[in-house]
C-alpha cells in the first residue's frame, strides 16, 4: 500500500496551522478547569454508582 501524496490535502493541513496560534494563560486556565471538573464529576457518578452497588443486595 504506497502513500499517495495529495498536494491539496497538505495545503489545507498548512492553512489551518497557520491560523492556530497557543491559548493565553487565562484561556488555558479556563480549560484545565472545564475538563477538571469534567473529570471530576465523572468520577463522583462512578463514585455513586459504586456505593449504590454496594448497599444493594
């Protein structure tokens, strides 16, 4: 299976990095807190869960 280089594909891929730039302190803060409550209201489900499971007979 030989790779096919697709001129237009790479063009595209080029585009978008140079629109991305790195977030501010204050974006990343933001979403280092969303996914770390994320993360951690994930954890309290299956924590619930758990506890449910083990009360039942």
């Amino acid at each position: 299976m030989a790779f096919k280089f697709d001129e237009d594909l790479f063009k595209k891929y080029i585009r978008v990095l140079k629109l991305a730039r790195t977030p501010t302190r204050d974006e990343f803060q933001k979403i280092a807190l969303v996914a770390a409550a994320g993360i951690g209201l994930i954890g309290i489900i299956g924590f619930i869960i758990y506890e449910i499971f083990l009360i039942l007979p």
